[in-house]
C-alpha cells in the first residue's frame, strides 16, 4: 500500500492533486491522503473523492512520524526551502515541490516523467515540480527537439487566473459579475492581481527583472534548458494573464537545427504520450482553454511553417491545464512513474 500525504492541501493545486491520486487507484490504491494545512485551517473537514477528510494541522514531526512514501507539497516557496528536505525524513520519503524554491538546484532532479524521468537517481528524495507554464509547452516542444533539435523559442504564454490559485479565479468571477451588473462602473479593485483582470489582459505576471522580463517569463527559459538538457537554447517569453478560469494557452514559434517540415511535426506529436493533437483548422478544430480545462493532455495545433524561420522553423499553438498538466497531473505522474521502477 502507498502511503501519501498533502501539505498545502486547502489550496487550488492541493485539492486537483487528491483528484488525481483518486484517478489513478491503480498506483496509490484506494487509500486516502492525508491532509495538512496550516493551522487557520485544522479540523475543517474537507469533502473529496475519498469522502470527508478532517485538515491537520501542518507539525514537521507529526508528519514525519507517519513514515508516508510520498509528500506532496503545494505550499509556498518559502515553505519547501524551510521544510522539504526534512520532510525526506532522513531518505524514507519522497518529496515532490511544486514550488520554484528548487528548481534551479543542480542537485535536484526537475521532472517531467514522460520526457526525464531519467533525471531522478536510485537516492533522490526531492524532486522539483515544474512551472507550470514549462511543463505545458515541454510536452508539445520535446518530441520536436528529440528529431529536430530546437535552437530557439519564442513564446507568448497566455495564462488562466487559475495560475494564481482558487483566490484568482473568484477574483476574475467576482469582477466580471459586478461589471455585467452595471457597465458604466468602474472596475473592481484588484487583489490578487496589478490591474483589474475583468475583460482585461495583464502582461506582466510575478516581478520583473533586470534584464526587463518577469520571473514568470524567466521561469520557462531556465527550467526548459534545464528539463531538455540544452543550456544553449535561447528562449524568449512574454507571459500575459487573461480573464479565463482554467488552463493556459501559449504560441511558440520554433526555429531548429535540421530542415523541419509541417508533415513532420505532426507525425511525431501523433504518437506522443500526454498529447493531442488538434489540428483541422478548416473545420475550426484547434487547442482553446474550453476545451483542455479539466483535461489530462495538452492539446497541440494551428501547427504551421514559420514565415520568419523558413525550413528550419514551424509555429504551434498548445492548451493545457494548468492545475492538472502544469501542476498536480505531473507531480502524481511523478510518484506513480517512481512507483513503477520499483516493479
């Protein structure tokens, strides 16, 4: 029997990742997590797929005296650099972030099981979640890279209020209720967001940097190099947030290194693991956040040659969830695809 728990478990990406353990028995049995939380929120009872679990209160000791095989930690970054290395519990527990706090560890193995499940040794017991904005495009441009060696990206991510969690989305629901309500008022007040996110569009998500990017933006370069192994590629991003609840949408432009064709491309997302490919545009078919939201797999279309890259560039467009693919999904493919090695 696995044992698992959840720490953070009150929040968005939290709840999605009981879901998915609930999912997938097949791996973690029909046991339920256990759930902390902090303590503003222990002893409230939470309705699951399991039934109604009670909230503990977060306590190091209390969790470790557990002995879980896997943690799941949806908190804060400042939380995990505080607490994640103990919480391995001297090597007895596997830890899975999905907080940025190590991500850009050079010892800490960020994965996506379906592209570098290789990166996790026999003794590691942190294991780094993914942006979740990374982790969307990662599934759609690998199989690209592994045949045609990507050398650059351009990105324009396009991101649910969801990436700023449960509180985000009543943000975007409660402003926009209040402008249908009267159209001629001003718009809510912001709270989780710079502006007013109601029929608006923000580009600037999280806190710029010197280089003029935001960290957001910054995020998808860095953990892209490092998930493909390709410290060379150079990555653009412009990550604007969009009053939509769930899932992000992103335009890539891709240049490579060989000659790449339409046809190509294609062929080789047909048969990737964790895609779709939606791409019949004379019928209106293609990725929309309508669609992925609530969906395991990234969608994938409006796949074109690149006007700007000739030969050796195509344009795509991808959808995915972002609590699920680009949070929970992934960090339970982790410990479910850790769980099979031991088989």
């Amino acid at each position: 029997m696995v044992t698992c728990a959840i720490i953070g478990a009150t929040g968005a990406v939290g709840m999605e990742v009981a879901k998915c353990m609930h999912s997938r028995q097949s791996t973690f049995g029909p046991t339920a997590p256990a759930l902390y939380a902090s303590p503003r929120s222990a002893g409230k009872v939470m309705s699951t797929l399991y039934g109604d679990l009670t909230i503990a209160a977060f306590d190091v000791d209390l969790v470790n005296s557990s002995s879980y095989d896997y943690i799941f930690l949806a908190v804060s970054g400042s939380f995990s650099l505080e607490w994640a290395e103990k919480l391995t519990n001297g090597g007895k527990t596997v830890v899975i972030d999905n907080s940025s706090a190590f991500r850009y560890h050079d010892s800490i193995p960020l994965v996506v099981p379906e592209i570098n499940l290789a990166a996790i040794g026999p003794d590691d017991k942190l294991i780094a979640n993914p942006n979740c904005t990374t982790a969307i495009a990662a599934m759609a441009l690998h199989p690209i890279h592994a045949k045609y060696t990507i050398e650059t990206l351009i990105v324009s991510s396009y991101q649910a209020t969801s990436g700023a969690g449960e509180p985000g989305m009543q943000e975007l629901l409660e402003g926009t209720r209040k402008q249908l309500e009267d159209l001629a008022a001003p718009p809510q007040p912001a709270k989780m967001f710079s502006h007013p996110i109601a029929f608006n569009c923000i580009p600037c998500i999280d806190k710029l940097q010197d280089n003029g990017y935001t960290k957001e933006e910054m995020k998808v370069a860095w953990e892209t190099r490092k998930i493909f192994c390709a410290p060379d590629m150079k990555v653009s991003v412009t990550a604007v947030r969009i009053p939509t609840l769930r899932a992000h949408s992103e335009a890539i432009s891709i240049q490579t290194k060989d000659v790449i064709d339409v046809a190509g491309v294609k062929e080789v997302l047909a048969t990737a693991k964790g895609l779709v490919v939606k791409d019949d545009t004379a019928n209106d078919v293609y990725p929309m956040p309508l669609t992925s939201s609530g969906a395991d797999n990234v969608e994938v279309g409006r796949i074109r040659q690149s006007l700007v890259f000739g030969d050796r560039g195509v344009e795509i467009f991808v959808c995915g969830d972002q609590l699920l693919r680009g949070a929970a999904l992934n960090a339970v493919l982790i410990a479910e695809a850790m769980e099979g090695r031991k088989a």
